[in-house]
C-alpha cells in the first residue's frame, strides 16, 4: 500500500527513477492481545527508519504507549494544535 502511495505521489517526478526498494526480513516480537497493534506498527516503523533491530516485547507495551504519547505531546505542532482545541 504504501509503494502505491508514493508511486502515485511520485509520478510525475523525476525521483520515481530514484526509488529502490529493498524487501528485508526483521524478527520482531509477536502480539499477543487485540489492543497493541497500534504501538507494534509504530514501533517497527520506528526501528525500520532508523536501521535499528527491533528489541521489544509484548510486556514493553505501557511503556512504549507513555513514550509515544510523550513525543506527541511534546511535538511543537501537536502541542499547538491540542492548546487551540481545549480553548474551544
């Protein structure tokens, strides 16, 4: 899905002559509960950009959700945009 994404987006660029995927395999922990899936995507996506093995686990969920929260909360636009809403 996300190829189709940026090969529509890219259509029209000379950077689509640019683009090569790579297909690799990462062991990665398994989810084991219906409510994580959110924190394994982000997390191995985390771990995909940035070259890193991914090295959590089902029982490193609460803290990882705290992290994620703590970026989003301290990202200057996301902050931005929470103050606008709670004054309306």
């Amino acid at each position: 899905m996300a190829r189709l994404f940026l090969n529509n987006l890219l259509q029209d660029q000379d950077v689509q002559d640019q683009i090569v995927w790579k297909d690799r395999i990462i062991n990665h922990a398994v989810q084991k509960d219906r409510e994580s899936c959110g924190v394994f995507m982000l997390k191995i996506a985390e771990c995909l950009a940035t070259d890193v093995q991914p090295a959590f686990t089902q029982g490193d969920c609460d803290n990882l959700r705290l992290g994620i929260a703590h970026v989003i909360l301290h990202t200057e636009e996301c902050v931005s945009l929470l103050q606008r809403y709670v004054k309306n």
